[in-house]
C-alpha cells in the first residue's frame, strides 16, 4: 500500500511538473498574473488529487468550535459510546461551550475530559447515536527526516474536502522549550492556517504519527507536530482519569539512530552506538541533572529500559519511579549515575 501511494503521489507530481513546464516555458507570452493563477490551480488540483487519497480518513477529522475560536480535531477511541477526540488545548482553553462538527454537518456538544498544558492537549468527549470512524495509530518512532506526510485540517467556510496539505519531516526530533520543560516537535514543511492547531498528521500508510499545534508559529511556512506516541502515552492517561506526572528530567537531547556520521563525529559519538540519547542541554533543576547527567553525555538506559531513542526516552519521563539510576557514556567510557 505504502508504495502504490507512493507510485500515485509520483505519477500526479509528474503529471502537474509537465503541466507548469508547457505553460511557463512553451508559452513565454503568458502573463505574470495568469501564471499566477495557473500555478494556483495547478496546486489545488494537486491538494484535490491527494484529498481524494485520503478521503476515509476525512470521515475522522472534526472541526471544533468554540465562542473564540474554531480549531482541528481527531477522533481517538471509542468507550461505551463515547467518542474522545484529541485537540490543542489552547484551542479550547477558558471555554466552557464547546461544539463537534463532523463531516456530515451534523454538531454534537462536547465536554472536556481532561487537558496536559505542557504538550498543549486536550481531550473531549462527544455521545452520537452512531459510530464514528477512529484514527489508525502509527509508530512515530520510525518517523525519519525527508519522510513525507500529510495534514488534514478542518476549517471553518470550507468543505472537509479543501484543507489537505503535504510536506516532509524536516527535523524529526526538534525540541523547543516551554513551561519549564522541553518538548519534543516533527518540524514538517507544510504551509498551516488559523484552525489547523489540533490536526492529524499521517505518514503514507493513513497512519497518525503526529497532533499539529501552531503554538509557536509566527508564520505558515512551516508546522510544528506532536510524536503520536507520546500523544498516545498521554492521552490514554487522561482517559482513564490518572494524573499527569513527570520525573522532570527536562531535557534536550537528539536520537542517535537519526546522527548522519558527520555529525556522530562532530558530537564524539562512538562508531559502535547505534541507539541512545546525545543529550545537547539539560536545566540545572532536572532530576538527571541532580544525579550526575551533564551536557554531552549519552543516555543508554534509565531505571534498567532501554533508551532507543528522544521519543522512548520522553514516554519514560512519565513514568513513577522510586529512585533513578541512568547509565550513560561520558568521554567513551560507560557508567551508571544513581541517586
């Protein structure tokens, strides 16, 4: 499936580059203001072509509304006929009349169940007589740079039909600092607008890999996403009506599975590490600052799991644990920093 969308994807880019070579190059007698307008179709019939792709996975995606503002939203699950749908949280924030529009026009009124403002979520709830199609869940540990992937945001004005937009992973595991903590952020090169806050983005399976949020963006060039799992992680906490913790390890670290070896060699990344955390910073008031982590180290394991990657490391970030030991390397030699 993946390399059939792939094929297609190809095929339609192809189809649209001869289109725009024909008119900007064949006919030089066109004017600036028609190829404008001929660039503009030729984009939105590439959009109309990958919405058609896409389009069971329309059924999925909400437009939330509120007295303030309209935002995007997914559906997550299904408990005893209740539908939990995630959302940014600063969407909805201070509003307590909240509504679901589905694609069929149809609006339901939601409750908020729960919300985690450090990540900007929030979870609602609707009840509708039928059901309603959920989300399939992707890996976003296996998101690579370059990857290409796909959001759907839910504007108000326009049909469920006109808000596909495409890109790539242009940074897989960016971290940005925010209440006091580092969160971990896909940057995609996908153009977003004002009611994209809280939309899916698929990889090319149809999957879920992330939850855009437009927190911190001052312009539409680029857009900032959730990993899914993490999202998952949380989101599933919230539902089942457990408190958000962290052990606060606040920290900026970069996967080495995803160091190209130029930069494995700039960070004094041993040939023979393939998997870890290359920890770039960390806030002096972090529990793994305390214990000894220090800026440059490698981060193996954590309480005796193994630290694959940013996004394994963060999940465990939400874990109870009764005392801390991480073993890390530090100069090319391994050792264990323990409370």
């Amino acid at each position: 499936m993946k390399n059939f969308i792939r094929l297609i994807l190809f095929l339609i880019f192809i189809v649209n580059c001869f289109i725009l070579y024909s008119f900007f190059n064949i006919n030089k007698k066109i004017s600036l203001d028609d190829k404008k307008i001929i660039l503009d179709n030729t984009v939105n019939s590439y959009r109309s072509d990958l919405t058609k792709l896409f389009k069971n996975e329309l059924d999925e995606n909400v437009l939330v509304q509120t007295i303030d503002s309209n935002s995007s939203g997914v559906i997550y699950k299904m408990i005893d006929n209740n539908f939990y749908i995630i959302t940014a949280y600063h969407s909805v924030e201070n509003n307590n009349n909240i509504n679901i529009k589905l694609k069929n026009n149809e609006i339901f009124p939601a409750t908020l169940v729960g919300k985690d403002e450090v990540l900007d979520l929030a979870i609602l709830k609707i009840t509708t007589p039928y059901k309603l199609p959920l989300l399939k869940a992707g890996n976003s540990d296996l998101v690579l740079n370059t990857e290409l992937v796909l959001s759907i945001g839910i504007i108000e004005g326009l049909d469920f039909t006109g808000n596909t937009m495409i890109g790539s992973i242009a940074n897989n595991g960016a971290a940005i600092l925010s209440n006091d903590h580092y969160i971990n952020y896909f940057i995609c090169d996908i153009p977003v607008f004002s009611g994209f806050s809280g939309a899916a983005l698929y990889n090319q399976n149809k999957e879920v890999i992330g939850i855009v949020t437009n927190k911190f963006n001052n312009h539409n060039t680029l857009s900032f996403a959730l990993p899914f799992n993490e999202v998952k992680f949380v989101v599933d906490q919230i539902i089942q009506g457990e408190t958000i913790e962290r052990n606060d390890f606040k920290i900026h670290g970069v996967s080495i599975n995803s160091l190209s070896s130029v930069n494995k060699s700039i960070y004094n990344v041993p040939i023979n590490i393939l998997e870890g955390v290359y920890v770039l910073d960390l806030l002096e008031g972090s529990k793994l600052y305390q214990i000894g982590v220090r800026k440059g180290d490698i981060i193996l394991q954590v309480n005796d799991k193994i630290t694959i990657n940013n996004q394994t490391l963060r999940i465990l970030d939400y874990h109870t644990f009764d005392s801390l030991k991480v073993k890390v390397i530090r100069n090319n030699t391994e050792m264990v920093l323990s409370e």
